[in-house]
C-alpha cells in the first residue's frame, strides 16, 4: 500500500475524527509528518503527531502550511450536528473556518497537491419529493432549511470554488451519513440511547448509517488515492426507523405528532430530548444515499447499516457496565514535547508493527496464529472476569492486552485475505478451494467473528464431504 | 477517476445535467448485497406485510369481487427491467394492486411489481409508513431509473396520475394528457421495455361523481371525491368498490434497445402518444366487447 501523501495536516484534531485519522496516518511509514491543528488539546493519547494550536478561524494556518511543506490536508471539523453547539458557534467553524482553510491551501505557489473534505449527507437534506436514493450529481431539490445544512453547503461551494481554481490538486469531498459507533456523540446516537426510540405519529423513515470505523478508513482511502470528486460514504443497506429499533431491541415510540412537530420538540427539549431541526426533518422523511460511487474506486466497507446498528446496541447494553473503567486520556504539553524532542528519550515507544496476513497453504504458520488466537481468548476470558470484580486498574490494563492481543489474533487467524470483506455467498464459493485444516481454521474464525450460520453449515459440509472418500 | 462527479452546488439546481443519472455499466457491480436476516428491502418494502395484504383483501378483490380476467401476459418479459404503463382510475385506485396480483397469479415468471405513487404520500402521516411496506415507490425519475436498469425489476408507472383518478364517472375510459413524456424518457434511459396495461372495470367499480375542493383543503389530501360509499362511510368506504368485472390486457413491449435515445425529445414525445393512443384504442375494444359492466 502506498501513500503518495508525505506531510500531512489534519484539521479538528480534538474531533474524535481528527484523533482517529491522525492516529491511522501515523502508522504509515511513508508518510514523515503529521501535523494537527485545532483550537482544543487532542483527546486521543498521539505518537507522532504535532499538535499546533490555533484560533477557532485559522487566520494563521499559512504559515503552518507554508513552513512544514504540507502536501495534503485533511479537514475532519466541520460541524454537522447542530445540537454540539451554538449556530453562531457553528456558522464561524464550518463557513469562516472552510474559508481561511482554503485560502492557506491557495495561492500558485503553495505546497498543498490534495484537499480532502469531510461533510455529511445532510447536504442533500431531507424532503417529501427526494429521491429514494441520492447519487452525488444531484442538488438539492430544495434550498437550505436549517442553519446547518445551509452552513454545509456554503463550505462544499467553497471547496468546489477552490477545486476550480486548482485544477492540478486532487480535491475530495466525503459525504458521511449518520455516523454510529461507540465512541462518537451524535443528537441521533442521543435518541437511539433513550428506553424507547421517538418517532413521529404515522412515519416510518429510511436511514442508512455508517460505523465510526468505516469513518476514519473512508478518510484514510481518500488521503492514499488521489480521488478527485465528490463521493457520498454510507453502509451498505437503507434500514426503516421501527427496523433501527428492533435491531436495538426497544420499543418505538411514536410521541411526537405529525402536525406541530416544532411545538412538539421544543417541549421534548425541557424534558431533555433535545432533537435538532435537522434531525426533525430525517425523523419524518428519512434519506437514503447511493454509496456505490466510493465502493467502484476500490473501497470496502466493514459495516453495513444493519451491522453498524447492531455494534451500537451491543454497545449500549455494555456502557452502564463498564462506565468509568478507562480513564480518558488527558494531553499534557510538557510531556508531550519530552518524549517528542528531548534528547534523553532513549527507546522511543516502537511502532507497533502491522502483521501480514496468513495465507492459505502456510500450515505451521497457521497454527501458531491459531494458538495466538486461542491465547488472546483465554486472556479475554480471565479480564472479563476480573472486571467483574471491578479492579478498576487491572480492568484497564487487561483490556489494552485483549485489544493489542486480538488485532494481532484476528487477522491471523484468517486463511483467506481480507477474509471480513468478503459476503456470505462469496465465501461459500471459495470453501472447494480450501483444504481440510484450513477449513478448520475457517470454521473456528468464523465462529468468533461473524458467525453467519449459512456460512458455518457450508463449512460442515464441506467438512464431512472431505472425510468420505471418493 | 470519476472526474465528472462533481456537484453543480447552486442548492436551486433541480435537474442534473442531461445524461448524469446514468451510471456507468460498472456501479450496477457495487449495489448492495441482500441481507437474508432483513425484514424490509433498501426501498422500506416488506414482504411480510405485504404478503398478508395479499393473502386477505388484494386476494378477495382479485378473485372473488372484480373476478380479474387476463389476456396477453406473455407481452410481460419474465427477465429484467420493464415498465409498465396503464391507465388511471378509482377514488382509491384498485388498478395498481390487480396489476400486481394479476402478474404473481398468470405470469411463467412471477416478479414483485414496484408501483409509482406521487411524493404526496411520502409526506401524509400513515400513508407515509404503509405504503412504501407494499411495494410503493415515489415516481421520482432516478428512482425510476434505478429500478429499471440497476436492480432490473418491473415498474408500474400512471403516466395520467392525479388527473386520471380525478376524472368524474362521465369521463370514464378516456384518457387524459400523459404527463410530459418522462416516463418514456426514463425508459429509454434504462434501456427497458415499455408494456402497455390497458384495465376495464376499475372505472365503473370506483364512481366517482364529484370533488369537493373545500374539504380537500381542509384534509390535506390529493382529492376529496365523492363515491358511491365516501365520504358518509369514512376512511373505510374508500374500499367500498362495486362489484365490477375487471379486465387486464398486456399489449406487446416497445423496445428501446439503442442508447441515447432520450434526449430525442421528439422522438420521446411522438412515443408517449403512441403508447397513449395504443392504450385509448384497446380500452375502447374492451368496452365495446364488453356485454355487462358487472359480468364481463
């Protein structure tokens, strides 16, 4: 895998979406140096990130671009949810801020080759003429109706204004749809938490959803290709709302009514809903986009809708159990500054490796990734049980060796590459080729991972047509 | 790299530029996979809820109260896209769901039938949420487009629509003005098929003798007509259908196999008078065969 992008800045690098990437980009040897900005320390613990504060505007990021040579920026703070902060707040951020962004990219003799944007599908809106499914050559059909979709679309004319104007740099623009996982906080993710799902009296809305992972890989593909465009980046699947709660396993509840639906709000938000004009609008007409053109450039998706839902549930039942458990990370610029540049660090944290994958006919090889993945679970088993009993420390420290220990087992544990992208069918077709321990290893990998139960009794019967001779 | 993606950002531009909605041969590679533990498909169809309509109330009215006689429906292609194309009538249309039902009971090769409703009821709380679970999809042109050449299924399209189920009892089987030719438009994007759908009986198991323009203000609904049973039985006497005998008639496809022949706007035009004047014709044929309005 080669990136092309060597210096990179990263803009809202106190988002969670700037933390992510940042930490993506920092394993890729190839590229020398990221730098972050942001108005706000990084919430996510960075190796070799520099982080340079700046205002909330901007205004000085020129000469940041200018004096590292940066190649790529990669702008991940815009807002797109209008219950984080005040409009005021967010017109400054999305629309001011998109602009001096720009203008320190600008200019014939800047460093800058590639521009990657992060915006969200609340460009195209939601109204009763949509269509079905949006595909990034369309409009709007209507103007802006709340203060942050019209902030979305004034950033994305500036980008286009600027991709006219740099024929020769490679401009993306990512649309992200509702974006659930466990980590990030969004109005959407607020409502899916609540005992039972609000909906409005008579709609049943289409959303289509893409997992936080999916995110920060939609992000990075963009940064390794030149993918010059527009590009919408939602999961597999358009799921109905009354689906969403079943796969969270709560009840709807259709509160709010379909005439009033304002007055409706504003009365949930003094009991604390707080349900934002743009969300409203999703509530009642939904949306659903045509992902297809990303997937064409070579991107593949982790979760569909559905999965990402279901991660989301899981990890909703989990929270009220584990809270508190991990200490946030909390960045101190003295510390920060030794380990980077002092000349008495001696063995700087190594990077951790990545591990290649296992492929099919390498047996000794397979079965000690076997084994490491067998270790990794009986380590996952005993931390389990000690965070039960809630030694809060030792929780911590258990958990790093299960997450350390599983992403090296699961990959390896694999006989087939890319083994998670791969649907059902596709796997079934492959299972001919593979041999018996291979299909054994498949079968047990299966089982911890995805464990589709048309995908385990292909496996078996496989299995069993292997043993009777021919 | 896909250079022409970019988005023509004025947030008033409503039609893209002629020739964008059709993607490239390959993206028909990269539609989502079907997810087997799924109730519902992307479109909120499912098949649960429809096939409990089907088996109770499309059932009784196919069979038993219009007792639906087909002819023709060889003409219906048993493989991809097609559009069907039909005439319009009822205060509550029965046409659409006799279409359907006539396809899954006659057809070799029996397909679910997307039908086309206007945005109206996208927007109207309760319809919002059943109809699409029957298999309604809004006629919005990429919607159509898709269908017919990405997911290569059958689309039934009301070229009259609103002005067909409007028309009063005196108006019955003469067809009103069909749009402004988008439907062969799209047809000939997705290189599919039209097959004309003539239906006798709707006209006369639905009478309508009036509208009321207040009352559809003050409802919010497309119409407000008045029927042999609405609105002095409610909600419920939208289904109040005399018991007329329905006649379907599939007429032999219009093939559009060349590409680019939509932006032939005469061409378009002269084909959607074609297929209206087919259609007009083999209605007045039905009618005049026809020796009782309720036994055929």
């Amino acid at each position: 895998m080669t990136v092309d992008s060597r210096r990179i800045l990263v803009t809202g690098l106190s988002t969670y979406w700037g933390g992510r990437l940042a930490q993506a980009l920092e394993a890729f040897p190839e590229v020398e140096a990221v730098v972050g900005v942001d108005n706000e320390e990084p919430q996510v613990e960075l190796e070799r990130t520099e982080y340079v504060k700046v205002g909330a505007q901007h205004a000085l990021l020129r000469r940041v671009v200018e004096a590292a040579e940066i190649d790529t920026v990669v702008d991940t703070r815009l807002v797109v949810d209008s219950a984080t902060t005040s409009s005021s707040k967010a017109h400054e951020n999305n629309v001011i801020g998109t602009m001096n962004i720009l203008a320190a990219c600008s200019g014939a003799d800047s460093p800058v080759r590639k521009f990657v944007f992060k915006s969200s599908t609340h460009f195209y809106g939601c109204e009763q003429d949509d269509p079905a499914f949006f595909d990034e050559t369309m409009g709007r059909p209507h103007p802006p109706r709340t203060p942050i979709e019209r902030d979305i679309v004034e950033a994305e004319a500036s980008v286009n204004e600027f991709a006219e104007k740099h024929p020769d740099a490679a401009v993306t623009i990512l649309r992200f749809a509702n974006v659930l996982g466990p980590q990030v906080r969004t109005s959407h993710i607020g409502l899916f938490s609540l005992p039972a799902v609000p909906m409005i009296l008579g709609f049943d809305p289409r959303y289509q959803f893409v997992h936080e992972d999916d995110v920060v890989h939609a992000l990075e593909h963009a940064v390794k290709h030149a993918l010059p465009g527009v590009f919408n980046v939602a999961g597999d699947g358009v799921l109905a709302l009354s689906e969403v709660a079943g796969l969270l396993g709560k009840p709807y509840a259709p509160i709010i009514p379909p005439w009033g639906t304002g007055l409706a709000a504003a009365a949930l938000r003094r009991v604390g809903i707080r349900i934002p004009p743009e969300a409203l609008a999703q509530l009642r007409f939904g949306r659903g986009v045509d992902n297809r053109r990303l997937k064409a450039t070579g991107f593949h998706y982790q979760h569909t809708s559905r999965e990402a839902v279901l991660k989301l549930g899981e990890h909703l039942r989990l929270h009220p159990v584990v809270r508190g458990a991990q200490e946030p990370y909390r960045y101190e610029r003295e510390v920060e500054e030794f380990l980077r540049w002092s000349p008495h660090v001696r063995n700087s944290r190594e990077k951790s490796p990545r591990v290649p994958q296992v492929n099919g006919g390498e047996p000794e090889r397979l079965a000690a990734a076997e084994e490491r993945a067998l270790e990794a679970e009986r380590i996952a088993g005993r931390a389990v049980e000690r965070a039960k009993a809630a030694e809060e420390a030792a929780a911590e420290a258990e958990r790093r060796a299960i997450e350390a220990a599983r992403d090296r087992a699961s990959p390896a544990g694999s006989p087939v590459d890319h083994y998670d992208d791969l649907a059902a069918e596709d796997v079934i077709a492959l299972l001919g080729s593979l041999e018996r321990s291979d299909l054994q290893t498949l079968r047990d990998y299966e089982r911890r991972n995805a464990n589709r139960s048309r995908v385990l009794t292909a496996i078996e019967s496989a299995l069993t047509r292997g043993e009777t001779p021919v | 790299m896909p250079e022409s993606t970019r988005t023509p950002l004025s947030p008033r531009d409503r039609a893209p530029a002629a020739g964008t909605l059709v993607p490239s041969e390959r993206l028909r590679e990269h539609l989502p996979g079907v997810e087997p533990e799924r109730r519902l498909n992307d479109w909120g169809r499912s098949e649960r809820i429809e096939g409990a309509f089907d088996a109770s109330v499309v059932e009784f009215f196919y069979r038993y109260w219009f007792r639906v006689e087909v002819e023709g429906i060889e003409n219906l292609p048993g493989t991809g896209g097609a559009m069907l194309v039909s005439n319009h009538s009822g205060a509550l249309p029965p046409d659409a769901p006799m279409i359907a039902k006539a396809i899954r009971e006659e057809h070799s090769h029996p397909r679910p039938l997307n039908i086309t409703v206007e945005h109206f009821f996208k927007g109207y709380p309760g319809f919002s949420m059943l109809i699409p679970k029957i298999g309604c999809v809004a006629a919005h042109p990429a919607n159509v487009h898709r269908l017919l050449y990405d997911e290569e299924q059958l689309v039934l399209v009301f070229p009259e629509g609103r002005k067909g189920t409007e028309k009063l009892y005196k108006d019955r089987y003469r067809l009103r003005r069909f749009g402004r030719g988008g439907f062969v438009e799209a047809a000939m994007r997705a290189r599919a098929p039209i097959v004309p759908v003539c239906v006798v009986g709707a006209e006369e198991s639905a009478p309508v003798f009036a509208q009321l323009g207040l009352f559809k203000r003050i409802t919010g609904l497309l119409y407000f007509p008045i029927t042999p049973t609405f609105p002095h039985f409610g909600l419920i006497g939208m289904l109040g259908y005399l018991p007329a005998k329905f006649k379907i008639r599939f007429l032999e496809p219009l093939h559009f196999d060349e590409e680019g022949l939509h932006e032939d706007k005469a061409l378009v035009q002269t084909v959607a008078h074609d297929v209206r004047a087919r259609i007009q014709e083999n209605l007045w044929d039905m009618v005049a065969r026809r020796k009782s309005v309720w036994f055929g």
